[in-house]
C-alpha cells in the first residue's frame, strides 16, 4: 500500500504438467487471472498426433471468450458425411455429419494436434514452457522457508 513501506505481493505462481489441451488452457485463464505459470511437458516438444476433439456447448463460449474461435474455425475438420462400413471395409451407409456427429449451431470439430498447437501459440508469450521434463516433487514456499532459515 503506498505509504506504508509495505512492498507488493508477489504474483501467485502455479506449475501444471502437461501441455496437452487442459493445460494450456487452464494456463491460459490462469495467467489471465493474475498467476505466474510454468507447464512442464514430460515429451521433448509440443505432441501433435491425435484423434478429432468436439467443441459443442459451453467449450463454444469459452474458446470465444479466449479468442480462439476463429482459429478454431479455420482447422475446422468440416467433415461433410460418417459412412459404416462393414468387415470387409465396404460402405454400406452414409449419413449427413450433422445427423451422424450430432451437431448442433456452431459445434465444430478439430483435430486434436490442431488444438494443441492453436492453445499453445495463444499462451506461449505469457507463459513458461519446459519440454522433455516432468515433476519430480514439489517443495512448498514454507518448506524451503523452513529449510533455508535451518542451514543457516
């Protein structure tokens, strides 16, 4: 507070494994809150494999919200038709997307390496990445407090 020589608070820090989806988007709106945040990925860089992600309902409003709508649009997988085949691989039905996935309004899907990449490259100036780690332990501030105040 000014005038009472009493200096700031620090930012509150926060470490999250996994760079994946959730991490990078928790990261996100905890940096956005006001935290410092460190996601530490036990794969030596960004993973970029995956199958396709839904985003229907409430993940609409919150990838808007975080501004990555547009981007999310244009990796759009923008499956046309489902088809069932039978054991052999022939067709034997084919369905409109919106009936065989089931979406409604804006729902749409992603794949989910393009995902990953859209959430990191939205978070990757604000928060710290570390690739090809994991965590170990975890000390808290009283521990290391504690441990620093007995060595002396």
């Amino acid at each position: 507070m000014p005038g009472t020589g009493s200096s700031p608070r620090p930012a509150p820090t926060v470490l999250i494994s996994g760079a994946s989806i959730a991490g990078p988007a928790l990261a996100y709106w905890l940096h956005r809150h006001g935290f410092v945040v460190t996601v530490v990925e036990r794969a030596p860089e960004l993973r970029t494999g995956g199958y396709k992600v839904d985003i229907r309902g409430a993940a609409i409003e919150a990838v808007e919200r975080m501004g990555i709508l547009e981007d999310i649009q244009r990796a759009s997988t923008d499956m046309q038709t489902g088809a069932y085949v039978n054991g052999a691989g022939k067709r034997i039905a084919t369905l409109p997307a919106d009936i065989f996935g089931a979406r409604l309004g804006r729902d749409d899907e992603i794949m989910r390496g393009d995902l990953a990449r859209i959430l990191y490259d939205r978070t990757r100036t604000d928060v710290e990445y570390v690739f090809g780690d994991s965590i170990a332990s975890l000390t808290t501030v009283d521990e290391a407090s504690r441990a620093s105040r007995a060595s002396r």
